[in-house]
C-alpha cells in the first residue's frame, strides 16, 4: 500500500459482503433509541419512509455531469439490509421498547406504536453499567449488581457475546444513545493502554462509564459510535486500540438541531467575508436529555462540544479583523412542558462593507429525536461498511454526523457541513474504485479556456 504521504491515492479495499444479521445494540433505551428503532421497525414493513436517512435515500454522483450516473448510496456501496438488523439495548430503566417510546412520547402511538409492539416488546433493556455519579439526574433500578469498573467491563463483554450467540449474528455495532456524562478531561489514565487499564482497576473516577461501553465493544472488534458529548472513545488509549485492532471509531455527539444550523450559516458568512460580533444561542427542551443537561457539570461537557464549531469554521486567528472579538454563548433550559420537540433560538450580530452591523435570527422548533434517529441508522451502517472493507480506527469521512468529529492527532476537524459531505460522498467514490468529485467542471468548457491547437 502506497505511504499516506504520497501524492498516489490508496488503492480501492475489497468489501467483504453484509452477510447474515447485524446486530445493533443502543447504549440506553430513551427517546433517541426507540425512536430510531420503531423507526426502522415501521419502515421494513413498508409502513413509514426512510426520510433523513442519507443511506437510504441518498444519491452519489459518479463521473461527469452529462453521464446521468446517479445511483441510490445503499445500491452503489454494499449496505446491510434493514431486514438483518437485530436490535438491543441496556437501559438503568427495566421498561421494554415499548413502554419507554411511550413514556418518551415522540411518536404518536396509534399510528406508530401500536402497528410494532410485539417487535418493541420483545426489545427487553440488559442491566446498565450505570454509575449515578456521572449522570447525577438519572437513577434506575436495572444496573449491574457489581459497580467495580473491573466487573462492569466484564459485564459488558458478557452481554455483547451473549447477544451475539442467542441471536447468530455475524457483525455487531454499538452506539451510545445514552444520556450526557459529566465532564472529563483527557488525563494520565487515558494516555495509553497500561495506564488504561490501571485506572480499571483502581476504580478511577476518570474512566467513565461510557468508557467501559467503548473499551467493551473494541475489545469484542465492535465498531462503536458516541452519540453523546462525553469524553469517550476519543482517548489516545482507546483511539490507539482501535486503530491496532482494525476496529472502526468517529466522532461524538450527533449534530442535530442548533449546531446543524450553525454548520451551514458560519460558512456563509465566512464565503462572504462577513464579520462577526456575537452568536448567542439558547435552547428550551423537556425530555430526558434536558433534565440531565440541568446539571452543571453535564452542560459543560455539551457546552464544549457546542462552543468548538464556530472558531473552526471561522478560524478568527486568520481573520482576527472579522472574528478575533466574536462573543458566542450557548444556553440550555430545562422546560419539561416542551417535551422532545426542543426549540433552538440564535440572534446573530454581523456587519459587512465598511462596517455596518447586521443581524440575522433562527427559531428552529425542532424534534430532536426525530433529526436524530436517522443520524443512528447511517452510522450503524456505515461503520459496519468500513468494518468490512478493512477500515479501522478513526473514520473522518463520518464527519457530517457529529458536532465533535474525531479526526488524526494534528488534524484539525472540518465543521462545515458541505465539506463534510463532500468528503463522505467521495470516500464512498474510493471504496468502489469511482473517480473523486472535484467540482472543477473546467473539461465542460474546453473549446473556451483552451487555445487552438
């Protein structure tokens, strides 16, 4: 294989096929989970559309504009089928499938519950390695009996081998759909995988939770997906084991709602070379995520995840004249009357030629597991794609789905959504050996820019 650092692009992988079931297992069966797995549950019976999936309704442009070559993503790249999907989750919270989209109340049960039940019922949450100290509004009586970091890891690798024997699957993804840990920063014990360890089984405090899960399933050769802001997979030690064991990784925290928002505007204003005063933004939300961000320390670790977009994007130390005093607040209230539709709010104060203020202000009244749900769906599959053609460790090209993408040591992360897409859109191009999508376009206009011959 040609070095990294050549100009000679990688050669195309052999993808192995998507053979028997993949199994599919939520870290917490709340409002994201359920709604992503009725979701999938209602549109495999041909009951509800896919929409806001890329891998199911997306188109890939391949070769030239006049070719007309646009097939569907999921008939270009060798997905699973939704039919082989196995669904499980551990919640802190006994409740089924069904009684937890209920309670979640995201989707309307006559329409959307009641059709599925019996495929919800069966969805029965596994003992949570759960530790209260990390998510201080959440308490469950469905935890693992034994809360030494040592015994929640092995229960974790018990369950992932479990489900995979009861229910022959062949490949398995883990994503965290959990809630919001408190902050962590990256320390001594996450350094490399001796400290690691170590700190297991010194009961650390600075191996979470959401820790175990990653380490867990990496450990099993699962691929894992953080939905959460939480400092997770994204430690030099778990980043480095990923990578040695040919075991795909991400990003974190699922770009959802304001940050979505923001990742389409900042890089207006930027093409446009408009300053920028301040970007304040609130939200109001009621369901479970909003009670945990009431804690101070779980905000913070949102808060750092929603704060970093703006400055990469903007990149205020090569404009300072434009962004260098750019005041960007981020707010979150628990308003529990909201329930799951959260309502995000952002006044922007700008100015243009010669100085002269702007402003431009967004109310996104949005639902938040429903912009979600599909972000899961792709991801699950995707990073099984990656998983079986070879791809381990970070996968930058999955990007577009993250608020905190995870990149290389030394990269700084791209934020702007369309880029993001570009780069996923022409990873997809490489892995089947198609031509990259430059958007040049100079060979349409040969006859103007090139001189006679």
């Amino acid at each position: 294989m040609p070095d990294a650092s050549s100009d000679m692009p990688l050669p195309a992988p052999e993808i192995a096929p998507a053979d028997r079931k993949l199994g599919v297992i939520c870290v917490g069966l709340g409002a994201v989970a359920t709604t992503f797995i009725a979701g999938v549950e209602l549109i495999r019976r041909g009951m509800a559309e896919p929409i806001g999936s890329l891998t199911q309704m997306g188109t890939i442009r391949l070769g030239k504009r006049t070719d007309d070559r646009v097939p569907l993503i999921k008939d270009f790249v060798p997905l699973a089928n939704l039919d082989d999907i196995v669904f499980g989750a551990w919640d802190p919270f006994e409740d089924d499938a069904y009684v937890s989209a209920a309670n979640a109340g995201v989707l309307d049960t006559a329409r959307h519950l009641e059709p599925i039940a019996d495929a919800l019922r069966e969805i029965q949450p596994m003992k949570a390695a759960f530790d209260p100290a990390y998510v201080k509004k959440l308490d469950g009586p469905n935890v693992m009996p034994d809360t030494s970091k040592r015994a929640l890891l092995d229960g974790i690798r018990a369950d992932l081998r479990d489900f995979r024997e009861k229910h022959g699957c062949d490949r398995m993804v883990v994503i965290w759909c959990g809630s919001t840990e408190i902050y962590i920063e990256i320390g001594p014990a996450h350094q490399d995988l001796d400290s690691f360890e170590a700190a297991i089984d010194a009961d650390d405090a600075s191996i979470s939770p959401s820790m175990l899960y990653a380490y867990a399933a990496l450990l099993e050769g699962i691929p894992f997906a953080n939905g959460a802001p939480n400092l997770t997979v994204d430690v030099p030690a778990l980043r480095q084991f990923a990578s040695d064991h040919g075991v795909p990784i991400c990003g974190k925290d699922f770009k959802t709602g304001q940050t979505l928002v923001k990742t389409v505007l900042a890089p207006m204003f930027k093409a446009r070379m408009l300053g920028m005063a301040g970007w304040y933004s609130t939200n109001i939300l009621g369901n479970r995520d909003g009670e945990v961000l009431d804690d101070p320390d779980s905000f913070k670790t949102k808060e750092t995840s929603k704060l970093g977009v703006l400055d990469t994007i903007l990149q205020p130390e090569m404009y300072p004249e434009l962004y260098g005093d750019l005041h960007h607040v981020v707010r979150i209230n628990y308003y529990p009357p909201r329930g799951d539709n959260k309502e995000g709010w952002d006044n922007i104060d700008f100015f243009g030629w010669l100085g002269y203020p702007m402003q431009l202000k967004v109310d996104f009244l949005c639902r938040d597991s429903i912009l979600a749900a599909p972000l899961a769906l792709d991801l699950a599959l995707f990073l099984d794609l990656a998983q079986r053609a070879g791809m381990s460790g970070i996968q930058e090209w999955l990007s577009f789905y993250f608020k905190a993408p995870q990149t290389a040591p030394g990269l700084y992360p791209e934020h702007d959504l369309f880029i993001q897409q570009t780069k996923l859109k022409n990873t997809l191009r490489w892995m089947r050996g198609e031509d990259q999508i430059t958007h040049l376009g100079v060979e349409y206009y040969a006859d103007d820019y090139l001189p006679e011959s």
